[in-house]
C-alpha cells in the first residue's frame, strides 16, 4: 500500500536513526514528490545529504527550502553549519598545499571544496594547477569541465570534457558526463550536437530525467516540437518537479494551440514556483 507523505516522513526518520541514508534519501524523494512544498521535508533531505558528503547538493536544497519559507531559522542554521564545515575543511587543504604543493590529490580537494562553496573561479585555478602537475588525469578535466560551466565558458567546458572522455572511457560511459555536454551544446547553439549527447546519456540511464529535459531542449530549437513534447513528457514523468521542462513544455502546447494542456503546464510552473526563487550559496 502507498505510504502518504507523513509516513514517508516517519519512514526517514527511523532509516536516519540507524544511520541508513541512501535509504532516507529515497523514502524523502517520494514524500518531495506528494507534496513538494513542505518545508521541513526539505531541510531533512539537507541533512541526509550532508551526512552522505554531499555538501553542494545540501546546500542546493537547503536553498529551496529557504525558497519556499525564508523565515525558518532552522535552515540557515544548518546551511551556516556546512559552509563552516567547508570553510574548515578548505584551511587544512591550503595548509597541505604550502607543506605539499606539488601533490595532484590536494589540489583536486580543494578545487572540490571550492566548488561546493560555489567559487567557481578560485576552483579552475585550483584544478588547473592539478593539471599542470598531472596533465593525464581524466578525473581532473571532468571536474574542470564542471565548474567552466558554471563560470559559462562553454567552448572550454565542451574542450575540457571531451578530454576527459579521450582519457579515460569511463567517463564516455558515464551519463552525467553526457548530460553535462548537451547543456552546455544547447549554450552554444549547437543544437544537432546536444541532440547526440542527450542520446547518448539516454541510451546509458533512460531514466535520468535531465538527459531526457537536455533532448527536448535540443529538439525544440530544431524546430521539432512533437518531438521535443515527447522527450518532456518523459523528463516531468521522471522528474515531476522539474521546472524548466514544464516551463518549457508550456510554451510548446501554447505554440501548438494545445491551450488547455498548456494552461495545465502553466498551472504546474506556478505550483512550483517557489523552487526557482532561491539565495545564492
């Protein structure tokens, strides 16, 4: 019998008690999924994924839930608590560099740790000087493809990725490593290319929700709307709270004066609207 979101919520709770957190962090994405407005859910997957590591992706959620009520102290307590944790973390790496600086791991921890932290710049110079001592490491190029993107230098973050792809070919058989190039195709209006790679990262995991968000994307500047509502339907069937798919397929029902599917994909951008207005890291 299907749980409500309520028991979900329980359910997290006795797995985070035993330290189960890949459990907790599924049962959480199930409760998001019933009610993607409740705060507190929110701030319980934060500190799942800060127990798991993830510390970006904590504070990317812990974002949301100050999205959705800025007034709830309990999130940027937390929040405050991993980019502390950050920050401490990153002294003892510069402390490493200036005993060790020519150690390739180092580097590579720090340029993760400011990538967490969302300074962007300050970790492709960090990952740069990994690359200087150990140019052959597909790891290194990966992560450097990463943050170019944040930074929006597409042609370098395209040039980045497919070395690391030429280097190592896990990372061709990798389907983040694919999504990530059709984003960043689609920046540069490489639409046919960024069509490819969504394929590619489907044909890998045909449940990622973001490879199949990527085709539609590319399918819609080729003019191929049928095509590209397709490939959205399956990214919001996926991932129901993916906002920009339905931003997206909004435009494409209105363009194809499908108006009261349109107004149905409207009325789901509104609903999740909340998701979008979050603070910088």
């Amino acid at each position: 019998m299907k749980m409500n979101r309520n028991e979900y919520s329980e359910k997290a709770k006795q797995f985070i008690g035993v330290k189960k957190y890949p459990e907790a962090l599924e049962v959480l994405n199930k409760s998001i999924e019933i009610e993607p407005m409740d705060t507190d859910t929110w701030i319980l997957k934060g500190c799942v994924l800060n127990e798991l590591g993830k510390y970006q992706e904590a504070l990317k959620v812990l974002n949301i839930a100050i999205g959705i009520d800025p007034k709830k102290t309990d999130t940027y307590i937390l929040k405050d608590k991993i980019i502390y944790d950050l920050m401490q973390a990153l002294e003892s790496i510069n402390s490493s560099i200036k005993m060790n600086p020519k150690n390739t791991d180092i580097w590579i921890l720090r340029g993760v740790a400011l990538d967490e932290l969302g300074k962007y710049q300050e970790a492709l110079e960090s990952f740069d000087e990994a690359i200087k001592i150990t140019p052959n490491n597909a790891t290194i190029w990966f992560l450097k493809g990463k943050v170019l993107k944040e930074l929006n230098k597409y042609q370098e973050s395209v040039e980045a990725l497919n070395t690391a792809t030429d280097l190592d070919p896990q990372y061709a058989h990798n389907a983040y490593t694919w999504i990530l190039k059709g984003i960043v195709l689609n920046e540069l209006m490489e639409h046919q290319k960024a069509l490819e790679a969504s394929n590619r990262a489907i044909e890998i995991n045909p449940k990622d929700g973001d490879a199949w968000r990527v085709k539609g994307c590319a399918l819609c500047s080729l003019k191929e709307p049928e095509k590209a509502l397709e490939a959205l339907n399956k990214a919001t069937e996926l991932n129901p709270l993916d906002v920009f798919a339905w931003t997206i397929k909004t435009t494409l029902f209105g363009a194809l004066q499908q108006y009261q599917k349109a107004n149905e994909a409207f009325k789901k951008v509104k609903e999740l609207e909340p998701l979008l207005h979050i603070p910088n890291t």
